[in-house]
C-alpha cells in the first residue's frame, strides 16, 4: 500500500488537477530512443522543474541537462527502478544543482515571504469557496489552480519539493525518501508538516466545514 495515503494529513490538492498534462503517465519501461525521450518526457521534466525552482528559464536549462544525461545514460539504463522514477531522481538531483548554482551568483530569495503576503496579492473575489468540497474540485476552474499553484511555490523548498513529489507526481514515500536522503519516518513527518501550512495558505480562499 502506497505509503503517502496512509498519512494522517490528507492533501489540499488533487494530484491530477494540480497538471492535467500529467494526468496520463508515460509507462514504466524505460523509452527507446532519444526521440521518445524528448517526446514522452520533456513536459514532465519541464513541469517539474519549473514547480521545483519557480522560474521558465531555470526550468528550461535544467530539462536540457536532464534530458541531455538522460539520452546519455539510456543504453546503460538497467531497469532496476521503473524509468519515470529514475528520471524523477535525475530531475530533482539537476533541480537542486542548479538551485546551489543560483545560490552562488544570485542574492538568496525572500525565504521570509509568507503565505499571507502571497496571498493578499490576489485576494479572494466573491463568496468564499467552501472547503468541504475540498479545492480539488474546485481547482477545477483556472482561479482556484492558479491560487493553489502561487500557494505551492510560495511554500520553503524543502516543503515545496516534497509536495511535488507526493501529491502531484504521485511517489510513494520510499521513493522520495532516497531522492531526498531522507528516511521514510522523516518524509511523512515533512509531508505532513507541508500539507497543512499548505491549507492553511488555502484556507482564507475556502470554507472549512466541520464533519
């Protein structure tokens, strides 16, 4: 059984919702060719990446280093782990490269820049959403996915990164765990400690219910 459901803290969001263009997964078996990896793969890479660092042209430099080892690495691919894994770890790996580099020759970003502060940029129009339907149905119209897209890349890193790893990628804690060099026990904690700053980001733009 998949690790992440059993988390005492359900997530805000609807993977599927969260990127329609993930919505149909490319199969596990590694692709054949360099063409099908650019075909099958670019968007994933790229939507990813882009979540990850919060910028196109990071993102589109990191989906040519990615792509580019991928290709490189393809023939050597032994399918010990199902290949959207693999290029999950590569991705995240070139993600987090990347963001050093940055580090490095940038000033740091605001990491002080609170959900609040996100938020009140777009305040909320007309008749607060209730929550009870939970903002998976309601991420439904562009609003709301945009609201929930500038609440995730508001969110620290590391409570980004895993959020995007569980609850839009769809990985099992295990997985996210030795991409992250942290423990299981350490990614649920993690998880659920980023899924609730994360509806309380929401929670102004939808109406808790009680049960």
């Amino acid at each position: 059984m998949d690790e992440a459901k059993n988390n005492p803290t359900e997530s805000p969001l609807d993977p599927a919702a969260a990127d329609t263009a993930l919505a149909a997964r490319p199969s596990t078996a590694a692709p054949r060719s360099a063409e099908e990896v650019f075909h099958q793969y670019a968007p994933r890479v790229y939507n990813l990446a882009r979540r990850m660092l919060d910028s196109d042209a990071d993102a589109e430099d990191v989906t040519q280093d990615v792509l580019l080892q991928v290709v490189r690495k393809l023939s050597s691919f032994r399918g010990e782990a199902a290949f959207p894994t693999w290029l999950h770890r590569v991705t995240v790996n070139a993600a987090h490269a990347h963001r050093r580099r940055r580090a490095t020759r940038t000033e740091p970003r605001d990491a002080t820049r609170t959900f609040d502060m996100v938020l009140e940029e777009e305040p909320p129009h007309g008749p607060v959403r209730r929550w009870s339907v939970g903002p998976e149905e309601a991420a439904l119209d562009r609003e709301s996915q945009e609201l929930i897209e500038r609440a995730i890349a508001a969110l620290p890193e590391d409570y980004r990164d895993i959020i995007l790893l569980s609850d839009v990628e769809g990985l099992p804690n295990a997985a996210i765990g030795e991409m992250l060099e942290l423990s299981v026990p350490a990614v649920k904690s993690r998880l659920h400690r980023a899924r609730q700053k994360l509806r309380d980001a929401l929670a102004p733009h939808f109406e808790e219910v009680s049960a």
